[in-house]
C-alpha cells in the first residue's frame, strides 16, 4: 500500500503574496493591475525579457550553479517591476516535507 504524500505548501494567509487587487482575480502589483488578461500579458512580456537575460548568463563558460539563490534571483529578476514580493525568500513548509518528498521520489500512484 503506498502512503499518500501531502502536498508541500507554505501558509500564505496574510502576506502580501496573498493579497488581492479589488475584484479578488489579480494579484497585489505595483503596477494597480486588475484584469487577468492584462496581468497575464504583462507577466509574459517580463517572462520574455527575462529568459533573453538568463540565457546569456547560462550561455557563459562556466555557467553558474542552479542553486536556490540563483531561483530566487531570476523570480527577482522577472517579476521585480510587477510585484514587491519577487524574489523573496518564502515562508518554509511544514518541517520535513521536503526531505519527505525526496525519499519518496518518484511518487507511486500519481
């Protein structure tokens, strides 16, 4: 019988990366945006931009490491003029998910 995994999740409720624009569908932004669509293109226009900056920087020899500083820099890098929150460290998930996810990787059943 396999053992059913939670999933990882870090609590949210009450920090600004859980608040909403008024109409409850956009995120907080600093840019005051509230239709969905707008915020997708825009998103995807910084996406755009940031992957042309991340691949030259992984073009390099050597390239850097994949390492959770360097995640957290291209999250700043991308979404750094749409959301205050980019690139902050999050809150940590439940003690001893991670290393739970791991050891049961891959996951049977899913």
């Amino acid at each position: 019988m396999t053992k059913k995994l939670k999933p990882i999740k870090y609590l949210t409720e009450g920090l600004i990366e859980n608040q909403y624009e008024r109409g409850g569908k956009v995120l907080k932004n600093k840019l005051g945006i509230r239709k969905k669509r707008e915020m997708d293109e825009m998103e995807g226009v910084a996406f755009q931009k940031a992957q042309i900056h991340f691949y030259k920087l992984f073009s390099e020899d050597p390239s850097p490491s994949i390492t959770e500083n360097v995640i957290r820099k291209m999250h700043h890098h991308w979404l750094k003029k749409i959301y205050a929150w980019a690139g902050s460290k999050y809150p940590p998930a439940e003690p001893g998910a991670l290393s739970r996810q791991r050891r049961d990787w891959p996951l049977k059943g899913a």
